[in-house]
C-alpha cells in the first residue's frame, strides 16, 4: 500500500468540473494498493498518519499531527502510485491490486480514517477525477507500507 501525503492548506476533487470533495486545511491522500495488500497494511498506514507529527508548533517545529490541529482529510484513490517505468516510454500498472480487490482495501482504509476520528471526504473510485490543492509548505511525504509493516 502506498499513500502520497500532502499537507495542504486546502483540497478538493470533481468530476465533469463539479466539486465532489472538498476540506480546508489538512491532508490529501492519494491512495494505492498492490496485490499483496491486507488489512495489516492499512492499519499500519492509518496509524503512522494520523500519528505524523507535520504541522508547526508555536516555534515553527513540525511537532503537532492531524488531530493536534483538528485537520481535515481528503483520500483519493490512485493506481497510479504503482507505475512501472523501468522499461520503455510507457508505465506498466501490473503491481496495481485488480480494481474489485483496490476498491475494497480503499473502503477499508476510510472507514478505519472514520474510526480513527476523522470525517473523510473522498473522491470516486475508478473515475476520471481532478485534483485540486493548496500545498501548505510544501510538505510532500510518500509513504509505503513495505517500509513500515514488519
């Protein structure tokens, strides 16, 4: 499972340039999920952000989390984080978990967001969507639950 943070200042999604989505300040997640992907993995990635320490204090240190700053979320599904571009001009999306399997490890890792406390906007799985955000920083964090399930 991999997840794109941004922190941001503000975000939303639409389809057909109608707003579907939206949140002020606090995290767009762009979300994909490989073969192997479990519930384990989502628990892991769900607990590390809303854990992350990324928001500045009162002295200008990233030492507050999402919940520190009562921050909002924004989870957008995005097979695209498992590209292949080794070989040749055009990436290969084989490491992508099937759309039916993604779709259900994408519901499961907003629902575990909800339980964690958090309302959740989202985008539409498998649509054609556009992206809109103000990066807060920029603070751009990629995480990888292959780097963080043991």
């Amino acid at each position: 499972m991999r997840v794109l943070l941004q922190r941001v200042k503000s975000a939303s999604v639409s389809i057909d340039e109608e707003i579907i989505a939206e949140i002020p300040r606090g995290f767009l997640l762009l979300v994909g999920f490989t073969h192997t992907d479990t519930e384990r993995e989502i628990d892991s990635l769900v607990q590390k952000i809303v854990n992350l320490r990324i928001f500045e204090d009162e002295n200008q240190k990233m030492n507050l989390s999402i919940q520190d700053v009562a921050g909002s979320l924004l989870s957008v599904s995005q097979f695209t984080l498992y590209a292949d571009v080794r070989k040749g001009r055009r990436p290969s999306f084989t490491d992508s978990a099937p759309g039916q399997e993604a779709e259900k490890l994408y519901n499961l890792f907003n629902k575990k967001l909800e339980e964690a406390g958090f309302g959740v906007e989202v985008g539409v799985f498998g649509a054609d969507m556009q992206v809109s955000l103000i990066n807060d920083g920029p603070v751009t964090i990629f995480l990888d639950s292959v780097d963080l399930v043991k």
